[in-house]
C-alpha cells in the first residue's frame, strides 16, 4: 500500500532505497548526507530493508564496494556528497568506464577549504566527465522519483550506466516536506528485476574486466560508453512517460518548463533555484511581464536539443550557476552556450554565479535577475557574468 | 605435507601469459589456485598480476577477475562478499583478492584493514616481491632495508613493515607468512584457508629477478636463501595461535642452523649497495632478529 | 534474460576478456635458453613441473615432462629444481629449429 509520509529530503532517498532493495548498500557519512545512510541502517537493522549493508570506511571504498557488488550482477547503491564524492572520483570513472548501473543520490554542498557545509553544485559539476547520468532534483518527491526512474533508466541494456541525482543541501536534504512512498512490489511492474547480460563476475562462465587495452582498443570501448549516453537521451522521455502511468506522476524529463512558450527572457537554473524561479515568474506574470523558467533536471546527457528548442521560444536566457569554473565561469551556462552555438542560434546568454556556500537565493532575488535578463533582451547583448550578490 | 604426485593436474593459469620469465608470483597463484579450485572469485588490484593476465581480448586467468583501481582490494573485495552473501553463495564461492605488496603494505592498507576490522568473508593474498614491481621497481613499504629501488637508488633507510603481524593483531580467524619457493606448502596453506571463514590474509614471499637483480633459473634458490638465511620468517596464526612453518620451524626450534646472511645477499644486484656498507649491514641485521624475537615470544606465549 | 553471446556486439560495452592461451602472445619466442629433457636420467618425480611458472611444463603418460616450446620462456627453473639434473640448457639460436 502506498502512503504519505512526511520526511526530509535526505529520507525521501533512504525511503527509495527501501522501496527498490538494492542487493548491496556500500556507504560512508558525510555531511549533509549522514542521514541518508542513519536511515537505511535503521531500515536493515529492524529487517525492514534486506539489503547488505557495508559501512566501509572510505567513499573512495564505497564506489570500490559498489563495483564489487555491481560486478556480479547485483542492483547497489551509496550516497555522498562534496568531499566524499571529490573522494571517489577516480572510482566514479571505474564504474561509468565498466558500464554498472549503481544509483547515488548526492546532496550538493561546497568544497574546502574552508569547511562549509551548505549547498554548492560545484562537487556535481566537477564530475560531469566520468561517466555517470546526472540528474538534479528540486523537491522532495523528486528526489524519491528520480531514484527509481534511475534504476530503471541505468539498468537498460542499451545504457548501462551508473547514475546519479543532486540534490541541494539543506534545502531540500533536511527539509519535510510530505511525499508518496511505495512498498516494493508495487514498483516491480515499472522496475523489473536487474539482469546483467553484459558481463558479470560468475565461476561458471568465468570472464574479466580492467585488464590491458592498448590503443587498438581502447578508442572504440570509450565511444561504446559515448552510445550509452546516447541511448539514455531516447529513453529518458520513455522512463519518465511510463513512471506517470503507473504512478501519475512526472517531473518535466530533460527540462521543466514553466510559462515558456510566450516568455520573452527565460531563467535557467538547476536544482532548488530552478523551482524557486517559478514563484518569481509568477510574481513577473502578475506584474504583466512575459517572463518564464526552465529547470534543468538533465546535465548528463546534456539535453542539446531541448535547450535549442527553448532558445526559439525567448528573445534571452539568464542562467544561473550555483558553481564556478575558477579561471572561467558557471558549469551550466557554459554548456547551454555551447549547445546554442552548435544550433546556430544568438539569443544572448546572461550568464550568473550565485549561491556559493550556500548564500541563499531568494525568489526576490530572481526576479531582479530576470530584470537584467530583460534589459539584456532590450539591447541585444548579454552582459559579462554577474557574480550576483558579491559583497566588496 | 602433499605429495607432488597427489597436486591436482588442473591448472588456472593460461599459457602464454604476460609475467617475466622466472617469476615467483606465478609459482605462487598456480598452487593458491590448485588449491582453492575453479568456484574461485579473483578481485586483483593494480600490480604485475593485473598486466600479467595479457591483453584484451585474452586473459591469462581462469577463473573470473575483477580488475580494480590500485587502493581498492580490499573494499572491492568487501563489495563482492556482501554481493555473494545476499546471494547465499557466499559458503560456495572462494572470494579471493590478489595484491601486490604496493597495494597492500602502502596505497591499500585502508581498504584492507577496513574490511579484516569488519570481518569480511574473504582471502586476501598479499604477493611480496618488496617492491613496486609492475611499475619498474620503485619503493614500497616491502623494500627490505639497505635495498636498492628506483626511489632509493643508495638504498631505502628504513626497514620494512612487519605488514603479515600487523594484520594478525586485527584479530582476524587465520593469518600466515609463506614463501613461493615451497609450492606445496603453498597448496597446503590455500586449502587450510579455503576451509575457514572470515578474513584470511596470506602473504607470500614471491621472488623477482626482475627487481631482485638476479639471474631468471635462480628464482627457487633465492626463495629458500630468503628462509635459510631467517630473512624471511614464515609462520602462521590460526585462532589464537602462533606457529612457525617449515624451515622457519627448524630454525626457530635450533635444529637447523642459520646460513650466513651474504648467501642471500651476494646474489641479488639490489644489494650491491648494502653489503659494502658493513654498518648498514649490522643494521639489517638488527632488523631479521627483533623479527625473530617478538615472532618467537608470539608463539610461546 | 538470456546472457550475451561471447562474440556479440554488445558485449564491447566495457572491456570484457576471455580465459585464452597466448593472452601475451607466443611467449616462446622471448627465449634465449631452451630446456632439454634426458629422459633416461629422469626419476618422474615431477619436481619441475611443481615450479614452472608458466605451467608449460606436463607430464607424458610415462610420467616423463614435455615441455610446451610455444610458451616456454626458457627462465630455465626447471633446469635448477631438477635434484637428478635431468634438464639442461641449449641456446635458442644453436638449437634445432622446430
């Protein structure tokens, strides 16, 4: 039966992991994310959750775990965030590279030094390369959603891929809000049981991975892991359709539009700020101005496409980024300006770095990005990217 | 002891794989594996053993391989026990991780002793060839005293770690000290081990011309030189228990007598610094006999 | 769900290896030795088939060792463990060619 329960965003996630089982759970705390993995060992201690549950000494040793599970076929899954995921990058290339589909929800916090605990997309951002899916959540429920649409979408054997969802710390990692939960079997109909035609670790059909390659080879198995990406963009809309059949539910797939078709500057963001940019749209709306805001729910496959199509509906795009390339700028804006370009497309792009460390960004403050977004549309051209809110 | 007639023919390694000529790691998992059969599960870390299953497509192993980043044997290894475990096959499947002294003395030895301290269910063979031995000799925490590497090009300063001790004290149920030269006993070890439960740590004296600077026919010699010469101590604890093994056995209980130290040292090129440094000498020296002192007040007690 | 054949095209999605003779080649080409067996003067005791590394060493049904010249790299172990030193060395470049 499934119910309502009121949890944080960090138990909507320990709450997934109740409701798929993983075979193996190979975690290690940190903050923001410990209650995550408190939750899940209270699950397996009280034998709600049957899940092997290794509390490993390391996130390095986590990922390492992970594989180690994944490679005999098993469904595992971990959680981290900042340092901890900076920990097992190496690790994270090792399990994108060796095609096991493991789910990790990350909670999005800064990295030191100093020591700040708050929300910060820079750790995600920083590991867009290795291979896994990426996924950014803004509410609760999403957060629960996105980790069994993941399952499923990871565990195609057309992608094949680990996957991973953010969400902000604090915010949403220890924020109630009431989400739906279900009990295993009423998800089995969406997510079958994980088969592992690919390879796995197994006496009888005794087979290896991770031993050499030289360059005759190793070209070709990287762009395999490239087509994997690939897949995962076509079924991405499919997973997400079939989700809302069973559940009634959907969360935008690769971008979650609001207001967009008649909006003349449109406000990309990911994560909380994305959903926090509908109430300042609403506001704008009220005041008689076409504005509209598009969250970015997809950073792996980078959805190309889809942010050419929105491109067509605006006259500008203000983005923000609550990360920063040190020597360059945002994650995001720097990838949507890609993809415009490669569309041929020369909307200007107002560029803006906010929310480091967790300096809150309000709806109130949005909307006076969306002023500049506005005078950008005007003049045509997009200003140099505002470090919004630096105090000097 | 096993007869060598009474040695299963079976063998889990391919022909034609990548290792020197003359190397004792090879010696050494051909009776690991002998012993432990093909419902084997190998986790191998970065090390000669990862380059020494060839190239893709092909591997010079048998038995399934998990091939992992170089500090993860242990944690790779705690995945797949809690992977066979949920699968009730833990009690059917060999779980066996395969390192180097590298990965384990040095980079690996949190994931190692993470999973001994959470009593994970497997063997893990640390192959010592005292040295960074894939990667062209650099020093490891292995590196004997006064050896030459290619990091300590006059000789490392500091003796090695008493690595095989240091996991008996994390009180896991089975810990030994063997050597390459002594296949059987090789065999005899994996088979006893095979039977235990809990984490199991295997070390092997594995001889390398290679690094070792010597001659590729004169592997077997060295090993037994290496225990002759008490260098290399071999021992095992089961349980609560201390024991020395063979030769090590008759050296400790006086019924043999210890060849001189420079019969071990004379042949090996990585010497050749050490033994012109008779103060250095004296220091290594000092270093096999504490070894001996806590081993032998260890197994009386 | 059926497993993947060895050969499918979708088994490349990572780099996947086999269990296969010669995984680095014709190792037999790396000798400068080659062992050679007096079969008269050997007891069977199987002492170098114990230590050969690349187990490239087997025993006929006369308990006598044939050793594979494919992979043999001719570390000449089995030369030295021999106790009735049944098995002496030739250089490859004055030995028969095969």
């Amino acid at each position: 039966m499934s119910k309502i329960i009121s949890v944080t965003g960090n138990h909507s996630a320990s709450w997934a992991a109740r409701t798929v089982i993983p075979a193996v759970i190979a975690a290690y705390p940190i903050t923001p994310q410990t209650t995550i993995v408190e939750k899940i060992a209270e699950f397996v201690e009280s034998g709600e959750l049957k899940s092997e549950y290794v509390r490993v000494e390391s996130e390095h040793s986590a990922m390492a775990a992970c594989i180690g599970a994944s490679a005999l076929g098993l469904r595992t899954f971990t959680a981290t965030s900042s340092h901890g995921l900076a920990l097992m990058h190496e690790m994270l290339h090792w399990a994108g590279r060796s095609r096991l589909p493991i789910v990790m929800p990350v909670v999005n916090r800064s990295l030191g030094p100093p020591w700040n605990i708050w929300s910060d997309h820079t750790d995600t951002m920083s590991q867009r390369d290795t291979g896994w899916i990426q996924f950014y959540a803004s509410n609760n429920q999403e957060v629960y959603d996105t980790v069994l649409m993941l399952f499923r979408l990871c565990e195609d054997p057309k992608v094949l891929l680990p996957g991973m969802v953010a969400l902000d710390a604090y915010i949403l990692s220890h924020t109630f809000t009431s989400i739906e939960v279900y009990e295993h079997d009423e998800i089995t109909d969406f997510l079958p049981s994980y088969e592992a035609g690919h390879w796995k670790l197994d006496p009888k059909d005794p087979m290896a991975t991770g031993n050499i390659a030289g360059p005759e080879y190793y070209y070709e198995l990287s762009y395999a892991i490239h087509e994997g990406f690939e897949a995962a963009r076509k079924l991405i809309p499919k997973v997400e359709a079939d989700f809302k059949k069973h559940f009634g539910r959907d969360h935008g797939q690769f971008i979650n539009e609001y207001h967009c078709d008649d909006a003349e500057v449109i406000l990309i963001a990911l994560g909380t700020m994305g959903e926090e940019a509908q109430l300042a749209v609403d506001e704008l709306r009220n005041e008689g101005v076409a504005a509209g805001s598009a969250r970015l729910r997809v950073f792996r496959p980078f959805p190309a496409e889809q942010i050419q199509a929105l491109a067509k509906k605006a006259k500008a795009f203000v983005v923000i980024d609550r990360s920063l390339s040190y020597g360059h700028l945002g994650g995001a804006v720097t990838e949507i300006r890609s993809a415009l370009y490669r569309g041929g497309q020369t909307i200007p792009v107002q560029g803006v770095i906010a929310g480091l460390g967790g300096r809150d960004v309000r709806h109130t403050d949005i909307k006076k990005m969306f002023k500049i977004g506005f005078d950008v549309a005007d003049k045509g051209e997009a200003k140099p990217d505002i470090f919004y809110g630096l105090k000097r | 002891m096993v007869a060598i007639k009474d040695l299963p023919r079976e063998e889990y390694i391919e022909l034609g794989h990548a290792a020197c000529a003359g190397c004792g790691a090879t010696i050494a998992i051909r009776h690991a594996l002998k012993a432990l059969g093909d419902n084997t599960i190998l986790t191998v870390p970065a090390c000669c053993m990862s380059v020494i299953q060839g190239l893709y497509p092909k591997n010079g192993l048998c038995i399934p391989v998990l091939n992992t980043a170089f500090m993860t044997a242990g944690a790779a290894a705690s995945g797949i026990a809690a992977g066979l475990k949920y699968m009730g096959k833990d009690k059917e499947i060999n779980l066996m991780a395969w390192a180097g002294d590298g990965g384990t003395y040095d980079i690996g030895i949190q994931a190692l002793s993470g999973a001994a301290e959470r009593q994970t269910n497997f063997i893990y063979t640390c192959y010592n060839n005292e040295a960074y031995g894939n990667t062209g000799m650099q020093r490891s925490g292995a590196t004997p005293y006064g050896s030459f590497s290619t990091t300590t090009p006059t000789g490392k300063m500091q003796h090695r770690k008493p690595f095989a001790r240091i996991m008996a004290e994390h009180g896991i149920p089975y810990t030994a000290s063997i050597s390459a030269a002594y296949p059987r006993l090789v065999y005899e070890t994996y088979s006893k081990a095979k039977e235990l439960v809990g984490t199991r740590y295997i070390e092997i004296h594995t001889m390398c011309p290679t690094g070792w600077r010597y001659l590729t026919w004169d592997t077997v010699e060295m090993g037994k030189l290496a225990v002759d010469t008490g260098v290399w101590i071999m021992w095992e604890k089961e349980g609560e228990e201390w024991r020395f093994l063979g030769r090590s056995k008759q050296i400790a209980e006086g019924k043999v007598k210890r060849k001189p130290l420079m019969d071990y040292l004379k042949p090996q090129g990585r010497f050749r610094t050490l033994i012109k440094n008779p103060a250095r000498v004296e220091e290594f020296e000092r270093g096999i006999e504490r070894e001996w002192k806590i081993l032998k007040q260890r197994v009386e007690c | 769900m059926t497993p993947l054949k060895r050969d499918s095209p979708d088994r490349r999605v990572t780099c996947i290896t086999y269990p296969e003779p010669g995984a680095m080649g014709r190792t037999g080409d790396w000798r400068i030795f080659r062992p050679i067996v007096d079969n008269d003067k050997c007891t069977g005791c199987q002492t170098c088939w114990l230590f050969c590394p690349d187990a490239a060493i087997t025993m006929d049904k006369n308990n006598k060792p044939v050793i594979n010249l494919e992979y043999c790299k001719g570390c000449m172990i089995c030369e030295t463990t021999c106790p009735v030193k049944a098995i002496t060395r030739v250089r490859e470049t004055e030995a028969d060619i095969e």
